[in-house]
C-alpha cells in the first residue's frame, strides 16, 4: 500500500507488496522489492536499491545509490549517504562445491541492524552479521567488520573507533574542551549542543 501522501517519481520501480508511509518521497529509478516496508517522511533517493523484505522505519534518508539488501533492519531516523552498501552474506559463492549455479537455498542470510539515530557515510560498507548501534556513525568509505557501539564514531578499513559522538552528529569533547579518543572513560559533553554523556568502555549514554 502506498499512502497517498507520498510521493513517487514516475520512473521508480516498485514491485507488488511494498508498503510507503505518509509523507515519504522516492525518487528517480529507486528500485523497491516485494515485501519492503518503507516508514512514515523518509527519502529514498535516485537510483537507491531496496531488496526484498527490508523494513525501513520512519524519518529516515537513503541517499543515491544506496544499496539495501535482503535481511537489513532499518530503524527509525537511519541516515545512509550515497553509495553506500549493506551486505546480506558473509561467504559468497556463485556456485556450490559441485559447480552448480547456487540457488537461495544454498546460502544463509547474515543480518545487518542499523539501530535509531545511526549514520552511515558516503560510499561505506557494512559487511554481514554486524549492528551499527544507536546514533553510531560510521564514516565515509569504512569497512564495517565488527559491531558498532551506540554514539560510537568509527572509519576506515577496517573500520575502527576513532571516538563518540552526540545525537546531533558533534564529536564529544572531555573537560579540557578536547575531542575525547575512543579508549576515554569518564565525563564527556557535545560542545554544540551541551549534552553530557559517561563514558565506560564499550558504552557511552546520557548521564
């Protein structure tokens, strides 16, 4: 069903079955699969994949070309920047061990849970089987191998934790003002917003 507040561009592509919330847009050649529930005001944009079955919650931003595959959760306030790719297996084959052409029973879909809040970067990649936790970001081109901790900032290849951030997307800094690294235990704040967060090994919330 699709709400008719949403707006859809006449070239995208969606299948039967997929479900569009109030106020949501999509835009040019998105490719939606059979199944996919796509939230109330999200933005799906031009050229972006959305494979069969993939929930995506409310007030979420997919941008160009983002590629969503068969077994991600989206949840709410989710951004994915352009380019970006979630992966669904983590031992791909194009064949069985006999040489035949693999068929969907021949594989095991791996989830990716993309927790409220959470940002992946341009052109990044999470790979199969991993949580990217709330209000997490994962920065431009990173390789995502491993679970991402809420309000964790992480990049590279593979990606690893760089620090914190605060719901509004500003690193946190400790108390001498400077950007806290990600090994710091203790206070922290947003110099934006003034929001203060303890931080305790893998974890970090509002005190």
């Amino acid at each position: 069903m699709i709400d008719p507040t949403a707006r859809v561009h006449p070239s995208a592509d969606l299948e039967a079955g997929v479900s569009v919330g109030p106020g949501t847009s999509i835009w040019q050649r998105a490719q939606i699969r059979s199944g996919a529930t796509i939230g109330a005001e999200c933005v799906i944009g031009r050229d972006a994949f959305i494979d069969v079955g993939v929930p995506i919650g409310s007030r979420v931003k997919i941008q160009n070309a983002a590629l969503v595959y068969h077994g991600v959760i989206v949840e709410d306030g989710v951004f994915i920047g352009p380019n970006a790719i979630l992966t669904n297996d983590r031992f791909p084959r194009a064949i069985t061990a006999t040489g035949e052409l693999a068929r969907a029973d021949d594989w095991e879909v791996s989830p990716i849970v993309l927790r409220q809040g959470a940002a992946i970067g341009a052109g990044a990649v999470v790979v199969a089987g991993t949580t990217v936790g709330r209000f997490a970001t994962v920065g431009a081109g990173a390789v995502v191998t491993r679970d991402v901790p809420d309000h964790a900032l992480v990049a590279g290849n593979p990606a690893r934790r760089l620090g914190w951030v605060c719901y509004c997307g500003r690193r946190l800094v400790g108390p001498t003002g400077a950007r806290v690294a990600s090994d710091h235990a203790g206070a922290a704040r947003c110099p934006r917003c003034d929001a203060a967060f303890d931080i305790a090994g893998d974890a970090c919330a509002t005190s």
